[in-house]
C-alpha cells in the first residue's frame, strides 16, 4: 500500500534564516523569485511522482513567514492513527506548532487521525524526521542532541506503547535522525555511522543483523540521498551518487532520483518534505 502522505504547500518557502550547516540565504537572495518558481516546480514533482506511485497526498497551507512548515516530516510522529505533535527548539520554528494543531486537529475531524496530542511545553522533540517506525523491528529509532531531547524518549515509548531506541547524532550536518538513517521496506536500514557516537553505533549494530545493514559514504549523506521516501521497492530521493544506486540496485531497489535541491539548500529532502499519516504498526 502507498499510503497517505502529508505535504505543506511550497507557495512561502524561502530560505531566509540559518539554524543548519547547509542553509544559505545569500544564495537565495541572490535570485529568490528564480529560487522560489524552481522550488515550487521540484516540489510539485515529488507530489506527482508520489501520487503516480499510489500515494494519497494530503495537502497542508503554507503559512507567511514560516518557511520551514514545508517540511512535516517534523511535524509530529504518527502511528495507529495517533500523532504527537513536535516541539521546535530553534524559535525561527515555533511558531510552527500552533499551525501544526490546528491543521492536525482539522485531519482529526476529517477522519484521517483517531487523536492528536502535543509534546509538553519545554520537552523539544522534532517529530518524525527525529523518530524513525521500524515496522520489522517494531520500535521506534530516535534521534537525540542538536534538536529533539533525549528525554523526550520516554514519553514517545508512553504515549505509542512502543520500544523506542535511543540513538545520539554528533554533528551539526546531521542534526535530524531523517538526514544519515533510513529504514527500508525489506528491514534494511540505510545510515551513515559518523554522524552518530560511537556507544549509538555500537546499539545499532546490536539491533540489527550485519547483512540488514547499508553503510553510506560521506559523499551519499551530503547529497542527502539518506532523507527517502520509500514506497515499496522504489525510493524517492535527491539525486543520488551513483555509488548509492549501486548499492540499492544490488539489493532490488530501484531509486527514482529527483531535483531536490531548494530544499538541499534548506537542509531537506524528500523525507523532510513528508509525513506517512496512516502507518500501522500491526503492517509489515
């Protein structure tokens, strides 16, 4: 199944502020308006590749002056029909989390979502793109330091009643779970060991079995090929070194590369610019 995915109309995205290595707003004021007609056009693509692969898009407003609504991926974490809603840690995106109620509350009423809750004021926790359903593990994989806390942790395990694994992310490049960790349809999972301590690589790899595991390259992370959305056996996501392909292709995978990159320039992907509203833990 496809699913139903959650996207954020691109028609306020801009990149106008810094909270990440890889965003540049000189390089986007240097043309916003070619910028932003080349973003909405790479948007549109994903959402219609999506859809040709038999997704459900639901589409979210954008909102003025919240650029970074374009990424839902960090809008809350969705599982059984329950989502738990994100808390930002950098103000420039807080302002975020009273549009993600509103608009979450209204796919309640819509039949999309059985509950919405929100994190604790002051716990900091980043959605989705900083915890990972591993539907072949059953747990959940969660990213902690640059953004969402590690306390935050057991309040995910509480509120879904799931095994949640902690693991921490060391570099500023890789400051969300979604940008250096996949978990793939056959239960590989795709990551790249430097952006995490040594103690998290080593749980890792004591959850998963070596021949399940994809090491990517340096040069594969930055071009942000890692941040996928993966519907059945083929993987959306940025253009990818061939490296990468080869490495996907070998294990029946087919990669649909596309143009990401307004939203590389931001610090996301095609994971960042999605969110899975219907997945199920009890489906493999």
């Amino acid at each position: 199944m496809a699913g139903t995915i959650l996207m954020t109309d691109p028609e306020f995205y801009e990149v106008s502020y810094t909270i990440n290595p890889w965003m540049h707003p000189d390089q986007w004021e240097r043309d916003a308006a070619a910028c932003h007609a080349l973003a909405c056009k790479q948007w549109t693509i994903l959402k219609t590749s999506l859809e040709n692969a038999g997704a459900e898009v639901v589409t979210m407003p954008g909102v003025p002056h919240l650029p970074d609504l374009v990424f839902p991926a960090n809008a809350a974490i969705v599982l059984d029909g329950k989502a738990l809603l994100a808390r930002f840690r950098h103000p420039q995106r807080q302002g975020e989390e009273a549009c993600f109620l509103e608009f979450f509350t209204s796919l309640k009423d819509r039949g999309y979502l059985k509950s919405v809750e929100q994190f604790p004021a002051g716990l900091f926790q980043e959605g989705a793109g900083d915890c990972i359903w591993d539907a072949h593990r059953s747990l959940f994989w969660a990213g902690w330091g640059p953004r969402s806390d590690r306390r935050a942790m057991d309040h995910v395990a509480g509120f879904f009643g799931k095994k949640v694994v902690g693991l921490e992310l060391t570099s500023e490049k890789y400051y969300h779970l979604d940008t250096c960790f996949s978990v793939l349809s056959g239960g590989e999972v795709l990551y790249y060991p430097e952006a995490f301590s040594r103690e998290s690589r080593v749980l890792l790899e004591q959850q998963v079995q070596p021949e399940h595991r994809i090491v990517a390259t340096a040069a594969e992370a930055a071009a942000f090929s890692l941040n996928a959305v993966n519907i059945g056996r083929t993987l959306f996501l940025s253009k990818p070194p061939p490296s990468l392909e080869t490495k996907l292709g070998n294990r029946d995978y087919q990669c649909r590369p596309l143009d990401l990159s307004m939203f590389v320039l931001s610090g996301g992907g095609a994971f960042c610019l999605t969110l899975r509203l219907d997945r199920n833990s009890q489906l493999k």
